[in-house]
C-alpha cells in the first residue's frame, strides 16, 4: 500500500487533513495551533511531497523524519505533524480491520468520563448555578469553571489584589452549593495570574475540593508552576502549549503538575500521546488531554484514553455540546451520563461528512466574529 495524495479541508474554525492510498484507504486527521492553520496548512502540503509513494505503515519513522529532518519546529510544524500523524494511524486502523486503541495496547477502560469545558463568564451569581445545575441535568459530572475574569471594573477594584482572589473563589463557592459534592471543578485560570495570586487562590478555594487548577500562571517558566504546585493543595494541570515530549517530561521531572495535558493535534499526534503518557505513568501523573478543537480531535483523544492506565478525565470541548457538531461527521461520536463512548469502528472512529466545508463554513476562530458564535454556543447549553 502508497500514500497517493494528500488533501485539506477546512471546516469551521478546525482543519482537517485526509491522506489518500492507492488500496483506496483514506486517514483522517486534525491540525492543532488554531490562530494559524493557513501556515500549518502550508507545512502540511509540504510535508505531503514526502509522503506521497511512501508506505503509510510507517507511522514512527515519519515522525522522526518531518521532527528531525528541517532543524526547525514551534507550533506550526508540530501541529502539521500532528495532523498528518493522526491520519496515518486512521490508515493503519483501518487497513488491518481495528481500532486505533487496538494497536496501542487494547483497551483499559470501556467509556470515557469527560467535562464540559465551557468558558462563559458571569457575575450573576443565580445564572452562574443555573449554568452548573444545567450541566448536571443533562449528565456531565464534572465541568470547567473559568476563573480568571477581566482585572478591569468600573470601581477599580478588579485590579486590586484581595478583590481579585476574592471574587473567583466566590465562583466556586456557588458552583459547589449549586452542584453539590458529587460534581468535579476544572479551575481553568488560563494562564492568568501572578504567582502570588496563583498561590493566594489555590489556597483559598481548596475547601471545595476543585479536582483541577488548570495552567494558574503562564507555562513558559517551569520553576514558577513548580512553586506554585508546591505551595497549594490543589493539584496542577498544565502541558495544553507543550509542543515537544520533552517539554512534557521537564513539567512532571521538576514536580510542575499533578495532571498533564497533552494536545495530540500539537505536540505530535497519537504517536507523541501515547510516549507521553508512559513517561507520566512513570512520574506518577495522571493524563487530562487537551481537546479544544473538533471531532477528530476527540476521536483520536479517545484512542489514547482507552489505551492509558493513568487516564484522569477527558476535555469535551464547548463547541459541540448539544450536538452542535455532529453533522460535521458522517456517525457523531456517542455521549452518555457524563462519559464518551470508545468507538470501535476501525480508526480513529469517525468520518467527515462529504458536506462538512457547507455545513460548517470556514471561520478563523480568533476573528470577532467567531468570538460572538463561540460565546453564543457556549450560552446555548
């Protein structure tokens, strides 16, 4: 079997990557790095003259290849990677009649527990339960709560330090009385706080037992999320920027982080995943990976989840909830009583739909006006 050609598509804010073979086999894959897919599509198709006549089995040695071979990296090219990797391994699944998790190992788990990453901000604090309760209603067990609002008010007082703190434990004060104990919080700071504030907040929201702090200071200085993982009793998730398994492998060596979160569209695909996920075994670290893209992303998220013994719990990112984006694939992944279903169809387990560009017309998520659809998604629940 040859890789014959390789196509791309767009479809709503996500891109998507189909490697074509000669015995009629096509991968599906997804690139990460969102805020620049025309230049990750751009290292795609360059990639593509590589592959083309190449037997697509050859999962880990094109990997190495695309990693090695141009002495640069960053985002783009291991998000391209990704993409490519992903298909390759839909290929592979495909061809030999099973599913991705088959090939890494079988399944450790039948379904998968997920929360809802859902990032609207409030400070009405009954709207704010309401959200919670809603969310519990309709299933999920565990949710993401954003906490870190804009430092700007009218009074001042956003920027005043103990405002600050004050005010994003009180979001978790409430969403705790709405839901009650049987109900997981991922405290997404999205990076936002100072160390001090990071510390000051891990400390005071911890009576109400948050499962996560997601990312409380920016990533790019280790020793600071170490401290900070040091000084609380809330374990840390980070890794969603991590674009290398070394990267990965720094965070949990320095004791930066409880949970890890690899993105398989970024740091490498399933192939990348999956390592990573034996070096956290290996330290002790549960794996949350990071899903805040489309449908092909969740499906190969999944793969690696049935086949990990340190799984933590899945992103089920705000974009599809109520089956927003289940006619972008031709059998829309299944969710049930908080938990995603492992598909056993060969692959990754899903298949775009032939009308995916019509359906889900291409829009740059960083443009306003994705920013309006993606605030009004959120709000329909």
């Amino acid at each position: 079997m040859k890789i014959t050609d390789v196509k791309l598509r767009f479809a709503k804010h996500y891109l998507f990557v189909q490697v074509y073979t000669d015995a009629g086999i096509v991968g599906l894959g997804e690139a990460g790095n969102w805020g620049y897919l025309q230049a990750t599509a751009a290292a795609i198709e360059k990639f593509a003259d590589y592959l083309i006549g190449k037997d697509p089995f050859r999962i880990e040695d094109f990997n190495q290849n695309f990693l090695r071979s141009v002495y640069f990296r960053g985002s783009v090219i291991m998000s391209a990677i990704s993409a490519i990797d992903i298909a390759l391994w839909d290929i592979k699944g495909k061809a030999l009649g099973v599913p991705v998790y088959e090939l890494l190992g079988g399944k450790t788990r039948d379904k998968v527990r997920v929360y809802a990453s859902v990032m609207h901000i409030t400070e009405d604090k009954n709207e704010l339960a309401a959200q919670y309760q809603q969310l519990q209603q309709m299933g999920f067990t565990a949710a993401k709560i954003f906490c870190n609002g804009p430092t700007s008010s009218p009074d001042g007082k956003g920027e005043f330090f103990s405002s600050r703190i004050e005010r994003e434990v009180e979001k978790v004060r409430v969403c705790r009385e709405a839901v009650g104990p049987d109900f997981d919080f991922i405290l997404e700071v999205h990076r936002g706080m100072t160390l001090p504030e990071a510390v000051a907040f891990g400390r005071a929201v911890e009576p109400y037992r948050p499962m996560v702090l997601e990312d409380p200071v920016p990533p790019d200085n280790v020793d600071t999320m170490a401290e900070v993982a040091s000084k609380i009793g809330v374990p840390i998730a980070t890794g969603e920027r991590a674009i290398d398994l070394r990267e990965c492998e720094v965070l949990m060596a320095r004791h930066a982080c409880q949970y890890i979160r690899p993105d398989v569209c970024a740091v490498g695909g399933i192939t990348t995943s999956k390592k990573i996920a034996a070096l956290a075994e290996a330290h002790d670290v549960l794996v949350i990976p990071h899903n805040p893209l489309g449908p092909v992303s969740t499906a190969a998220c999944l793969q690696i989840c049935a086949s990990i013994p340190n799984l933590g719990i899945q992103e089920l990112p705000g974009f599809c909830l109520n089956g927003a984006e289940d006619r972008m694939v031709k059998e829309p992944l299944r969710y049930e009583n908080g938990c995603m279903l492992i598909p056993d169809a060969p692959g990754i387990g899903v298949e775009l739909a032939d009308d995916a560009e019509e359906l889900y017309p291409a829009k740059e998520r960083g443009s306003n006006a994705a920013r309006r659809a993606f605030d009004g998604a959120v709000k329909d629940w």
